[in-house]
C-alpha cells in the first residue's frame, strides 16, 4: 500500500502512468493516426501528423534551396541546423506561410485539449489507482 | 716593605675578591664586623674563603686591633718571601698539618718579625703543628733586634696596653699557648689532659724576650718591655713606613703611613673608579668589565688535550605551562628548525615513559661534509649562541638550547621534565576526581532546574537542533533580539552589494582591520571552522562573511568559537589571538501562509514548493494527474517534432543527391572556372617565361594567382602590388626576350632545371618529373575537401611545375644548340595544351633564330640591295678611322680615290708623306685605341659613369694648381664607393665576378650579371646540395604552411608572431661589404623576393636615457656611425658594440626594405623585411626615418643616390 505524504500524489501518479507505458503510447498515437490537419484554406492534408510534417519540412527546404542554391554545399549539418531553426521559430510560423500552409501549434493545441484524449488520461488514471490502490491523504504536501 | 695587601669588601657585582698583592704587609680594613670577644678568626669559613684570592697563594685575615691579634693564612704549598705562615682553620681537618703565624700588627710590644728561621713549633695538642717561617723585611729592619737569627714562637701573644688588647690576650689564654684559639673549651680540656712539654721553654729563649709562660699564663719579662710609641710617634692605629733609619718616611712616595680609624667604615676604592668610568671621567685605557671575559672558541686541533668539542645540543622548552602550543609542534619542525645551522647527522626525541607523550626534548647532533668535528661543533655553537639571549621560538613555542655536556645533562633535564609531567597528571586527575564529585553533587541538587527553555538553550550555545520552524513568530524575534543583543552588539548589517548574493541567511562577520592586521585569511577560519556546515565564505572590504544555510547552525558556530577559537597571528609578534565572530541575523518577516518566514529571499521554485497541494479525494487527485500528463504530452510531442520529424527531414532533404539538376549544374560551372584558372595560369607562366631580369629586379610580381611569395602573407598593400604590375606591363616583352631573362621566380627554380647533368638524360627526368606531379596532384586530390583557397594553391603549384617543365626544356633546346632539335622539341611543345601566350612567345623565339639565319643566307633579289647600310658621320670631323670604317671594299674605295682627284687632293697626299702614311697612320688609331680603352676601362670600373672631363688637367701638372676641394658629385665619377648612380647597386657582383679579363673583353655590366645569374654557372654547380633539395624544401614549405594556417585557423587572427615564426624559415643569406653610400653596407647573397624577412636588426636593448648616454659617448670616442635603432619611446637597440650585420644596412630614400617591429614573446623586435624583390648581390637599405632637423649644420647628407633622393637623412 503507497502511503504518499512526501510527494505530491498527482505528480506520482502521472510518472506511474509513464512508467506503464500509456504516455508514450499516446504521443506515437497522436503522431502517426490520421492527423486531418487543414490548410490555411480549409483543405485537409492527407495522411498522419508525422508524414503531414515531414512532407511540408520537404517542400519548405526544398523551397529554401532553389532560393539559395548554395545551401546544398556546404556543410550539411550546420546547414540543416540553421533551417530548423528557421522553421522551429515562433511556434512553428514557417509552416504557417503559403497558401498550404499549416497551424501546426494550433493542431497541437487542439490536440492535447481533446475531450476525448482527456478522458482516455482519466480512465487510465483511475484503473491505474485502483490498480495501485493508492490512497489519498489530505496531508499538505511540503517538499521542505 | 714597600707594599700592602688590602682586603676590600666584595662589590656587589664583582666577582671574587681580587685582592692586590704586594710583598710584604697585609693590611686589612675590615675591622667593624667581627666584633664580640672570644675567638675571631676572621673568615675562615669555607666558602669565604674560596672567595679569596691572592696571586701569590696565600690569605691574609686581619683582626682589627680592638681584638687582640690577627692571623695570616698561608697555604701549605705556597711559597712567598711574605708571612707564610700555615694556618689550621676550624672547616679543615684537623689532622692537616697548617701552619700558622699569629701577628698583631698593632701590638705595641712587637711588630718586628724580622727574620725567623725555620724551625718546628711544639706541635698543638690536636696536632696542629706550628712552624716558623723565615721572613724578611727590609723595612721592619729597625725592630730586628741585635741578635739576626733569633727564633720566635709563632704562637706569641703580643699584650697590648690597652684594656683591648688585655681582653684580647685574655681570650686568648684559653687556647692555652700555642693553639689555635678557636675553641675555648678544647683548649681547657688539652691543658687538663695533656702534659704540655714546652719545646723551647729554654733559659736562652725566656729571657731575651716577651714570652708567655703557658704554664703560669703570665708574660715573662715585662720588665723589659719598652713601648716603642711613648712618643706617640706613630699613630695606634694602621701602618706605618719607616725608612731603613727607623725614621718616618714623610717625603718619600713609596712609603705612607695610613691611619686606621676603627669606627670608619671601610670604602671600597674601586666604587670610586667605577663612577668615574661611568661618568667617563678620567676613563682610563681599560674597560670596566661587569663579567669576567669569555676567552674566545679555540679550535679543536691534534694539539689539543682533552676531549674534543661537542657537536650535540639539547632542545627543550623554556617553560611548558606557557608553550600551549607546544602540542603542535612536530619533530620535523625542529630537525628542519635546526637543518639552518649543519647538517645534521642524529636527531632524537624522547617520550615521556609514564604516558608515550613526547617530551619535547631533542637531541641533535651535527656533522659536516667532511667530518671535521670542529664545523659540527661551530655549528653546534653557532645554534647555542644564536638562541642565547632571546631563546628559540619555533611555531610560537619557546625552547631552551643549549650544548650537550654529557649524558647526565640530558637524564637531568628529562627527568624533570618527566616530574613535572607526573606532577601535571596527578594535579590533573585530582581535579577531574574534584569536579565529578562536584558535578555529582550538583546534578542531584539541581536536576529539575535543567533549562528546559529552547531559546534559553539556543543562547547557551546548548541547543544545536532545535527547529525553529516550531518557534512562533514572536519566539523567533525575541531569540534574534537576545542574539543580536549577545552577539552583535554593534548592530551591523549585511553590506547591500553582498546582501543579494547571500540571501536572508545567518552570517559570521569578522571585521576586515583584524584579518589585516593579523594576516588571517579565508582558508584558516575554512580550516578551523571546518566542523560547521558553513555554506560560503564571502570575502568583502568591510570583512569576512560566513554564511549559513542553518541559523541554528550559526548560533552554535558563535557560542563554541566565538572567544574561544584562536588562530595564530601571522603579523609581528606570531601569537595566538583570539577570534570573535559578529552573529548577522537574517530579517524576520511574518510569512502569508506558513506562519513566519524567515528566509524570504529563496527564489520562487523554493516558494513553489512549499504550495500546499490538497487533494480532497480520488477526482482530484486524477484530474490534477491528467492535468500533469496532458501538460507533459504536450511537451513531448513538441520535443518529437522537433528532433525527430523535422530535424531529420531538413537534414535529408538537403543532401545534394535529391538536387541533381543543381549539382550538374554547379559541375559544370566549376569545370568552366578550372579551365578558366588554367588559362590564367597559363597566360601567366607565358609572361613569366618573357619576364627579363632587370625587369625581375624592379617587379617581379608575377600573375595574381601565382604569387608564390605571397604564401606567407603579404605586408605590401594592393595598391602597391598593383603598381608593380602595370610596370610590369610596361616593360617590352621583345626586350625580355633578346636578352634571355626569365623571372626571378624561375631562377629560384632553376636549381631544379640545373639538376639535368646532360640534354640526353631529360627524357628520363621529365618522366620522373611526371610522376611526382602525378603525385602532388593526388594529393591535392585528397585534400580537396580542406579548403577551396588550398585547393587553389595546389593548383598553382601544379601549373607552377608545369611552367618548369617547360622552361626546363627551353632552355635545354638553347643548350644543346641545336636548333632543328629545338624547333622540333617546339613542335612537341605545340602538341601539348599550352596557352596562347606560350605560342606567341615561341613564335617570337623563332622568328629571331629566323632572323639570325637570314643574315648570313644568299638572297637573291631583282635589284641590286645594299650590303652595308650607309654610315653616316660628321662631314665635318673626317677622320682616318671613320674613313677606313666607312669604306668596306675595293668599290668604296676606287669611289674615294675618284673623289680626292676630283680635289686634287690624292695625288699630293701621295707626294708628301707616301713613305710615312702607314706609320701615320697606325700612329693615329692606335692612340685612339688607347684612348678608348682607358675610357672602356673606366666606364667598367665606375660602373657606366663616364670620367668627367673637367677632371682633366691639359697641358700643365695638376699639381701646379695647389689643393681644392673635389665636389662630390666629380667624385663620383672616380671613386666607386661615391658613385651616385641608384640602381643597380651591385658593388659585390663587380668585385666578384668582373676582373680584368672581363674587362678586356668589353663587355658591360648587365651582361656580366646576366653572366652570372645563367642557370649553369659555376656558381649554381657549387651549390649542387641545395639544389637537390631544393624541391622537398618547396615541399616542406607546403607542409610549414599547412601548418601556419592551422595555427592562424586555431587563433582566428593572422598574427605577426606567426609571420615571424614562418620567415624566420626562410631567413637570407647576407653579407656585408663596402657600400657606395656610406662604409659598409648588407648585401643579399641571393634573390629576395617582396615580403620576405631578410634579417633581424639585434643588438643590445637599452632604455633611452642609456642611449643618449651611449650617443655622446660614441661621439666623443669617435664613432660615428650610428646604430641605434629605436623600438618605441623607452627602448632602443644598441647594435654599435655588440650587434648583428643588419646594422650595416644604409639608409636610402627609395629602399629596398623596410624595418617592423615585431612582438614576440612580449618584447619588441626589429626585423628587416623586403620592401620589392631584390636581386643578388643587391644592397639592403631601408628607410632610416630619421626625424626632421632643424637645424642645417645637424642635418646628415644622404648619399644614397637614388633618384627621389632627399638630400638629407634627417
């Protein structure tokens, strides 16, 4: 029986539910299920949220390229470092240009506050206490 | 008698009484303190009397006269014309035989002892026995009575008159005759028991003089007695000298009479010097000595007897109560104390037996490197006498040194050492024993009065753990306030510059003048505070702050050490201090939530944690779980897209294999721009090729992309560079061509060329050629990802030896001579990719071997073409020379002969001189051979500066016109070292290669350079080792310059110290010979190239004032050349008296070189560097840069010849 006085019991539970494996069972759920992510004009992209990504990262430095051919001799590393960070900078704002552009932090948003997703969380929580058997004390919680 | 012994009483800081000696009386003054009746012998007590001294071995006691007799004390063995007289004292034994005269110098019945044979005394009842001595006197001769040899009893008393001496004698009775009064009842018990037999009790003896019958007691013939004073004539009291007559010796010096007066206390004559030497009053030579002298160490030898001096000392505490620190000092201490004086050879320490402690007692014994025992034991004295005044003070601890006499010396002092130990302990263990029983009797007494109080307990210093999160808020106040009111008195606060470093937290504070003063740092309050959980040290102006994370912990720090703690002073006196702390409190502040907080300045994650978390029941829990996990997802998925999406997809997408059309299309622009370079490269080995070597002297830049002495970095601006091509341009490449010059580039590369030992073997070393290239191109191949400009290099190098190939196999064609072999090896050449420029040049090769050939073929033309061109001369100056010149053949001649008959001028010529035409003839061209001969022959001396005629005296002797002065510029014309011509300034390539022959030959000096520079000259064959090598130094240079460019690559800035580092590689070869401009000058012994150091100006680096100082002294020693060269404002480089060669270079106004200073190793230094290319044998120069006088008569003319010469060097 887990008597937690010590550590904040939410924080402890939410590492049990990684260490069980349901978090990262989620994010590879997030990143590969169809993403149905739209465009700026409301078209919807085919396919998952990772190849949805990398086929825009594809085009966006393809882009790049034919803008400055010079990009593809020089060295490479350094390079695709500089176009990361380009395309990382201000939430993802690169995806967002064009027409076919994507609001990538948006997708994500919307993502993460899914009722569906949260309720998933919550079941599994729950089975997971109940599993655990963890009971909840109403002692204040002082890391000191 | 002319003398007297005085005993003086002891000075209380002299030693033992010294006491002068005069033969003769004694006298004594002290006659106060013996007073009482009875026996008084006069100190004769043992340890008196060792006081006393007398040179000539015996005593004297004196008995004042108001006690009847006095006694002289003679040693047995002594041997003195005095009273010797031997004495039984009462300490002796009584079995010792002494002998004793008794005399009564005041007596008035008997002061004359003239002379006394020796003869035995009736021995004294205890054995005593009483001898005579003989004594003479000169001066008592007058109380000799008319018998010489009379013999005396020693033990006679004299009667005095006075009711003293009546006492005295009465006293004295009771010794009964001839003892030794001492004692009066022995006395009475010897004349009871013993039968006295009375040796002398002779008729003879009884009736000549006062004698005391022992038997009656009574003086025998007082009858007869006379006062020999009844005239008073001499005083009662003292000495009297007498002449020989009997007669008072009033006027002489020698005798004086002295009046004793008994009630006068005796003064000690010496206290009389003694303040007159402190007064420096009539000071006399010698000086007052408080001690007796210490005869000075004597060194130990083979003559010495005895044992020989100790090299041992001991070392031990002065005082252990005072040495508190005497715990810490470690033997090591003392052995490395004590190293200072010898070597030390034994070193001991001893333990107390009862508890293993060390003693602190030491034992060291000295050596020396050669075993000589007097070094050891000097340093043994040296050791003793260092620490005899002031002691040993080893780690604030007192010791005592001293020399080792013996092994009992060192049991002495260990055994009181370990007494005192031992008493120490027992004092010790009684006290414990004490104060437990104390401590009992309390503890049931007091038990419940225990303070309980936690505030009470934390200013105790008692209370270490309390917590005093369970302290409420007005608890913790009045705590702090009791603190603060204990511990910081002074009510100081944290200094706000550190306040935000440190936080709300407790601290030590010690103040900065007490760590100053005692020269405390962090580390030894670190080291003694090490015990405490102190969380930093923090050393600021005011002082040292020690911070704890836990107040508690604080407190306690400040309770136990706080007044108590000591650290060792390092200031003068090195004593231990004691230390007190400030106790800094943190700020109480009354917390929102938890009550009180008493650190508020933790950051806000401390605040955040201390949130209450409060989950009331399952739901809340899980919602604040999801809540967590949703906001890690987040994060996660942000992370996963960011690595693992979109880095890896950018890094894909941009490999070059997904961008074909890009990449062929960048291939093929870069095969454009190889061929391009190619090209350039070409066009530039082709002028390089038709570059001629005057040209090469003034501008030998080559193409832009083959400066191969740009390598190193350049120091010439662009613009210069620029220049030197645009001449470059200027010159005419026909002109190169005829005369065979080539690039000073190649020449350097000739050595290669020069390698080739005959035409047959090219074939074989072109092929060897090919393959080295074949693998530098490899290499350049594997190097092609290092850098673009290397990449370039390369290229260059490739093309370079390319060119030499060629160049190589031009000038083998000009070798061999053949020119079918040439034109064919042309042909071979055509064959090959060679530029344009290659092509033009060799058509113009050809077409002058063309020429040269057309001179001499038959031609055959429609009219008749002049064979001779018409030489045209001065009608006006016909001369038989320009006449025989003109006329080439019989045509010119039969035309001549046609024209003087037409004057009517041959046939009178053939009349008049027919016979002497010839001679005349002959007369006339050869003095005009001559003439041009010595005209040649001076032109080549004065390098083409022709003889000014106006230094030509016609008709009389120049001698006639007395003496005047040359102008310079006429002496340039004969003196070579004045000749003003600038370029070129070859003084050694005339003096080493033009002699007469080639003076004969009248060949100019251009060829003679051209000569000597030719690719097969001696000179080059000389030099056949440097030759060889000469293309693994290209390599090695290569690889030097990989080098330099990783180290500039690794520094990020071209430096001059690598500039330096890499020419010095390349440092010239120079030497010194006469200059034209002034003395001697530096002269190159092989082609420089711009850029390039050329030498280092060395010499001595003195300061400026020196130089001055130098400057006027080499002027006044006659110096006059001036090689200081000045670095900055303070420094300046004396290369006059010790120096390198680079001081001879001379100034010029257009200069070859030019002098850097250069930083290396922090110093500066001057370094010549090449200003342009510079051609063998050439002179340096630079530019002195002498600042401007204004003075006219100070201003230094310059010779240097040059064109834009300024006249003056300052």
């Amino acid at each position: 029986m887990l008597v937690q006085n010590q550590v904040d019991q939410a924080r402890e539970l939410a590492n049990q539910f990684k260490k069980q494996g349901h978090f990262d069972k989620l994010k590879s759920e997030i990143l590969s299920r169809e993403s149905n992510i739209k465009t700026k004009e409301n078209v919807t992209v085919p396919g998952s949220l990772e190849t949805v990504l990398k086929n825009v990262t594809t085009s966006i430095v393809k882009d790049m390229v034919s803008k400055d051919e010079d990009l593809i001799f020089k060295n490479r590393g350094s390079t695709s470092a500089l176009l990361e960070a380009q395309l990382l900078k201000d939430d993802y704002k690169k995806f967002g240009e064009g027409k076919n552009g994507i609001e990538l932090n948006r997708y994500l948003q919307s993502c993460i506050n899914d009722p569906d997703l949260y309720e998933t969380i919550y079941k599994e929580l729950a089975q997971l206490v109940s599993k655990e058997n963890i009971i909840v004390t109403n002692t204040p919680n002082n890391s000191q | 008698m002319s003398g007297y012994n005085r005993r003086l009483p002891q000075h209380p800081r002299a030693g033992p009484y010294h006491s002068t000696k005069y033969s003769g009386y004694s006298y004594s003054s002290n006659n106060s303190n013996n007073s009482g009746s009875g026996d008084n012998l006069n100190c004769n007590h043992k340890s008196s009397r060792s006081n006393y001294h007398n040179s000539s071995g015996y005593r004297n006691y004196h008995v004042s006269p108001t006690q009847s007799y006095s006694r002289n004390y003679v040693h047995p063995s002594s041997r003195s014309s005095g009273f010797n007289k031997n004495y039984p004292t009462v300490s002796d034994n009584p079995s010792d035989s002494s002998h004793v005269l008794y005399h009564s110098h005041s007596s008035t019945y008997d002061h004359s002892f003239n002379s006394y044979n020796n003869n035995s005394f009736p021995r004294h009842p205890k054995g005593t026995r009483y001898s005579y001595y003989e004594t003479r006197s000169q001066n008592m001769g007058s109380f000799q009575d008319s018998e010489p040899s009379r013999y005396q009893q020693s033990s006679r008393y004299h009667v005095d008159t006075s009711a003293d001496l009546v006492n005295g004698i009465s006293s004295s009775k009771s010794a009964k005759s001839q003892s030794l009064p001492t004692n009066h009842h022995a006395d009475t018990l010897a004349e009871d028991k013993i039968n006295i037999v009375l040796k002398y009790d002779k008729e003879y003896f009884n009736t000549k003089y006062h004698y005391m019958d022992p038997k009656t007691n009574k003086l025998v013939n007082t009858n007869d007695f006379h006062n020999w004073n009844k005239s008073k004539q001499f005083p009662i009291n003292g000495f009297v000298n007498l002449t020989p007559d009997g007669k008072l010796a009033h006027d002489s010096n020698s005798c004086k009479s002295y009046m004793i007066n008994p009630k006068q206390p005796s003064v000690d004559p010496r206290e009389k010097d003694v303040n007159l030497y402190l007064n420096k009053v009539n000071r006399t030579k010698r000086k007052y000595q408080p001690a007796l002298a210490i005869i000075g160490r004597v060194s130990y030898d083979k003559y010495s007897i005895g044992p020989p001096p100790s090299s041992e000392i001991l070392v031990y505490p002065c005082n252990q109560s005072d040495n508190s620190n005497l715990i810490n000092i470690l033997d090591i201490s003392i052995k490395n104390y004590f190293k200072k004086f010898g070597p030390i050879s034994h070193f001991e320490s001893y333990n107390d037996p009862n508890n293993a402690l060390p003693l602190h007692i030491y034992l060291i014994k000295f050596t020396s490197l050669h075993e000589k025992i007097n070094d050891s034991a000097k340093a043994a004295y040296m050791a003793v006498k260092r620490h005899e005044n002031k002691g040993c003070n080893i780690m604030n601890c007192h010791f005592k040194v001293v020399i080792k006499k013996n092994q009992e010396q060192l049991e002495f002092i260990k055994e009181k050492f370990i007494e005192e130990n031992t008493r120490k302990s027992k004092l010790s263990a009684l006290k414990l024993k004490t104060n437990q029983t104390i401590v009992k009797v309390n503890s049931s007494e007091k038990k419940v009065n225990l303070p309980t109080d936690p505030r009470s307990l934390i200013l105790n210093g008692k209370s270490v753990d309390l917590d005093l999160s369970k302290l409420s808020f007005d608890e913790k106040h009045k705590l702090f306030r009791d603190l603060s009111k204990e511990h910081n008195r002074s009510n100081k606060r944290m200094p706000f510059d550190i306040e935000r470093i440190v936080g709300n937290k407790a601290c030590l504070f010690i103040s900065i003048n007490f760590l100053g003063h005692h020269g405390i740092t962090k580390e030894d309050l670190a080291y003694k505070l090490r015990q405490y959980k102190v969380a930093r040290f923090i050393r600021h102006s005011t002082g040292l702050y020690i911070i704890f994370n836990d107040i508690g912990e604080a407190i306690r720090c400040i309770n136990r050490e706080s007044g108590k703690m000591t650290i060792t002073s390092r200031g003068y006196r090195r004593i231990s201090i004691i230390v007190r702390f400030t106790l800094i409190l943190p700020v109480l502040i009354r917390s929102r939530f938890s009550g009180y907080s008493i650190d508020l300045s933790n950051n806000e994650k401390e605040k955040s944690e201390e949130k209450e978390t409060l989950y009331k029941n399952q739901q809340d829990l899980l919602r604040a779980a999801t809540k967590y996990i949703l906001e890690d997802l987040k994060d996660a998925l942000t992370i996963d897209i960011r690595k693992r999406i979109i880095g890896p997809s950018v890094f894909d997408t941009l490999n070059p294999i997904n961008f074909p059309d890009l990449v062929a299309k960048r291939k093929l622009e870069e095969s454009k721009n190889e061929a391009q370079k190619q090209s350039n490269i070409a066009s530039t080995n082709a002028n390089m090729l038709s570059t001629s070597l005057q040209d090469n002297i003034n501008v030998s830049t080559p193409g832009q992309d083959m400066d191969i002495f740009k390598l190193y970095g350049g120091y010439l601006k662009p613009k210069d560079v620029h220049k030197r091509r645009l001449s470059h341009h200027l010159h005419s490449h026909s002109k190169r061509a005829r005369l065979q010059l080539e690039p000073m580039e190649h020449f350097l590369n000739d050595e290669f060329n020069s390698r080739e030992p005959t035409p047959t073997t090219y074939a074989t070393e072109s092929s060897i050629h090919d393959s080295e290239e074949e693998e530098e191109v490899e290499e350049v191949e594997e190097e092609e990802d290092t850098s673009s400009s290397q990449e370039d290099d390369e290229v260059m190098e490739n093309a370079e030896d390319e060119d030499e190939d060629e160049d190589f196999k031009l000038l083998h064609n000009e070798f061999i001579g053949d020119k079918k072999e040439s034109i064919d090896e042309i042909e071979t050449l055509e064959t090959m990719p060679t530029t344009p420029e290659d092509e033009v040049q060799l058509d113009g090769k050809l077409e002058r071997e063309k020429q040269d050939l057309d001179i001499y073929n038959p031609t055959e033309t429609d009219k008749p073409v002049p064979v001779y061109e018409d030489n045209i001369f001065d009608k006006s100056q016909i001369t038989v020379e320009t006449l025989q010149e003109t006329i080439k053949d019989e045509e010119d001649l039969r035309l001549l002969k046609e024209v003087l008959e037409e004057f009517g001028v041959y046939q009178a010529a053939n009349d008049t001189k027919n016979k002497l035409i010839e001679y005349e003839l002959w007369k006339i061209k050869n003095s005009i051979n001559i003439e041009e001969f010595i005209e040649e022959t001076h032109f080549k001396l004065n390098e083409g500066i022709p003889f000014d005629q106006s230094l030509l005296w016609e008709g009389d002797s120049f001698k006639t016109h007395g003496f005047f002065k040359v102008p310079d510029r006429l002496k340039s014309c004969y003196l070579p070292h004045r000749r003003r011509i600038h370029q070129p300034l070859n003084t050694v390539s005339h003096s080493a290669n033009i002699g007469y022959e080639s003076l004969e030959d009248g060949s100019n000096t251009p060829v003679q350079r051209e000569e000597s520079l030719k690719p097969d000259s001696t000179e080059n064959a000389i030099t056949g080792q440097e030759i060889i090598s000469s293309r693994e130094n290209r390599a090695s240079n290569r690889r030097f310059q990989q080098d330099i460019e990783a180290q500039k690559a690794a520094i990020g800035t071209e430096s001059e110290l690598l500039s330096l580092n890499q020419l010095n590689k390349r440092r010239k070869p120079v030497t010194f010979a006469r200059s034209a401009i002034h003395n001697w000058g530096l002269y190159v012994l092989e082609p420089i190239a711009a850029n390039e150091m050329i030498i280092e100006y060395v010499g001595e680096r003195i300061r400026q004032p020196v130089s001055e100082m130098r400057e006027k002294r080499y002027l006044k020693s006659g110096i006059g050349s001036s090689y200081l060269f000045r670095v900055d404002e303070n420094n300046v480089i004396d290369a006059t008296k010790k120096g390198g060669i680079a001081r001879f270079i001379n100034h010029c106004c257009e200069p070859s070189c030019t002098a850097k200073i250069i930083k290396v190793g922090g110093k500066k230094r001057i370094v010549i560097y090449a200003l342009r290319d510079i051609a063998k044998n050439e002179e340096l120069t630079y530019d002195y840069k002498f600042e401007r006088e204004k003075d006219d008569e100070e201003r230094l003319p310059c010779y240097c010849g040059a064109p834009s010469c300024k006249g003056f060097l300052n």
